[in-house]
C-alpha cells in the first residue's frame, strides 16, 4: 500500500495535486514514447544489416538485481528491450508465445533483443531451444539482500510455501511449475506453521534459483552467470563481459548509475539455521560456478 504522503490520490489531497500529478504522468509516458521511437529510428539507420537481432533473456530468482541490469543495457543505441511489464512481449508478467516473442526478434534492427521474463526462468533451457540463436544472462545476488528487498517490496512469500506443501497448483501458477519432488520434499521438510516470512521468502529463493542447475544451465554456453555484486562493484570489468556476450560494446557513461550502495545494506535476516545451511550451500554451488569450476560439477541434489 502506498502511504498517503506519497500517493497525490490518497484523500485530503487537493485537486490541483492530482491533476499536477496525472498530468506528470503522462509527460512520462510522452518522452518514454518518444525516446523509444527515436532509439529504434536510430537502430534502422544505423544498425539494420539483415542479419537479424540476437534473442536474449535476462533470468534468475526475482530480486537479484535485474531491474538495475536492463536500465543499463537499454542505455545503449544497440540494444532493445522488453521488461515484465511490456503488454506487447508479456502478459500478467510472463512471456506471451514464442511465435509473439520471435516475430518481435525479427521485425528489430538491434543487435539485441533483451528480454526479462523472470517469472519464466524455471522455463529457460525450453526459451533457448525455441529461439534460435538465443542466449541467456542469469543474475545472481546475495541471499540475505534478495531477502531483505523482497520483503521490502512483497513481504514475504509465505503463501507460496504454504500453497505447495498444500498441492495448490493452480493458485500457485507458475510459482510451483517444473518442482521436482525432491524440492517439494524439501518444502515439506522444513515448512511448519507460522514460517517466518523471512524463512519463507529464503526457501522460496532456494527454490527458485536452484532451476540454474537442475536445468544445466551451469554447463551450457548460451548462458551468462554473472554476480551482482561484481556488477555494482566492478562495473567496467563486469558490464564488458555481459555486453561482450550480447555483442555490443559498452560505453563508460551508462554506467554513471551503476553504485554499490545496496550490497548489505541491512543486517542479515534470522533465519533458522538449517535454512541458512541450505541458502550457504547454494551460494557455494553460485560462486563455485561462477569463478568457472562449475563446468566438472554434477547437478546438485537437495540438501
């Protein structure tokens, strides 16, 4: 809920504010519009070779910083992107078909369509084959601030955990698509009335991340992993060599944006510690990945 301070619709709020802000809003969406228009007059005249544009699909458990990672890649002339919220590449957050997805691949001049279907990632190995020529760019954030944010903006995933030791698939949705029985064994295991939603939201990230080894996607080349905290920390070295697996170059202002100041920004969560073993084990199989070791390792099991 928005608090009344900030929302100019909230009661008490003078007509003239609410208007001011309507008004505001649609100047947003006018110079969102054009710049749009003008970015794609651009790739026609500049980058239109006949070649085709490379599909890309940003993924990875919600949280991890894939907002800030398409703000930059949408800063460059190279680049387009469809984010969650694009009714032309989404509906209610996931990708339309993938005949919707690869006509807005083929009607780009860009060199690279980047698109965030995170609601999807449990479903990349199956993006990949359908798209030819398309790559992947999986984040991967601290669990204790993927946590923390997602508490800030959700509070908590505590109905999900509840929904699948329940088998409410259907209300579940995609929440609970492609869990193997060994991760609903492990829901089951640790759930327990009154799940804090701290402990609810690292079992859910658990969950969710674990689909970049279930899938093996550690091992697959088309795919990207890439830390968040390296990408905040060391914006040239990181962005170079997502921008140089999406085949464009990187230019040293779009990164003006990039600051490190939500790397543990808050204090841990409390969390049970058979939980927390779990979160720390899947940071190790992240990191170890990450650093290269990963393509000798077999595809983890549940703890």
């Amino acid at each position: 809920m928005i608090s009344p301070h900030l929302d100019p619709w909230a009661r008490g709020v003078t007509r003239r504010a609410r208007i001011r802000a309507m008004l505001g809003r649609i100047g947003d969406a006018a110079r969102w519009r054009l710049t749009r228009a003008r970015k794609f007059a651009w790739q026609w005249l500049h980058e239109s070779s006949g070649l085709g544009a490379t599909p890309i699909f940003v993924v990875g458990a919600q949280r991890s910083g894939t907002n800030m990672f398409m703000e930059t890649v949408d800063r460059s002339p190279q680049v387009w992107t469809y984010n969650e919220g694009s009714r032309v590449a989404f509906r209610d957050y996931r990708l339309r078909s993938a005949e919707r997805t690869a006509r807005l691949v083929r009607r780009s001049p860009a060199r690279s369509v980047v698109f965030k279907p995170l609601c999807d990632s449990h479903l990349t190995d199956r993006l990949l084959e359908q798209q030819p020529g398309s790559k992947a760019v999986w984040l991967y954030r601290s669990y204790a601030d993927v946590i923390n944010s997602g508490l800030r903006m959700w509070g908590g995933n505590e109905r999900a955990i509840r929904w699948i030791t329940e088998g409410r698939w259907l209300d579940l949705g995609w929440r609970g698509e492609r869990l193997s029985l060994e991760a609903m064994d492990l829901v089951e295991q640790h759930y327990r009335a009154g799940l804090s939603p701290q402990e609810a939201t690292a079992l859910f990230w658990y969950l969710r991340s674990g689909f970049f080894f279930e899938l093996g996607l550690y091992r697959d080349p088309r795919v990207l992993l890439v830390r968040y905290e390296d990408l905040v920390g060391e914006p040239e070295r990181s962005f170079g060599r997502c921008f140089a697996f999406l085949g464009c170059e990187l230019e040293h202002e779009w990164l003006s944006e990039v600051l490190p100041h939500s790397v543990g920004k808050n204090e841990p969560p409390p969390l049970k510690p058979e939980i927390q073993a779990l979160c720390e084990q899947r940071m190790r199989q992240f990191d170890t990945a990450y650093t290269g070791e990963s393509w000798t390792l077999p595809p983890p099991g549940p703890a």
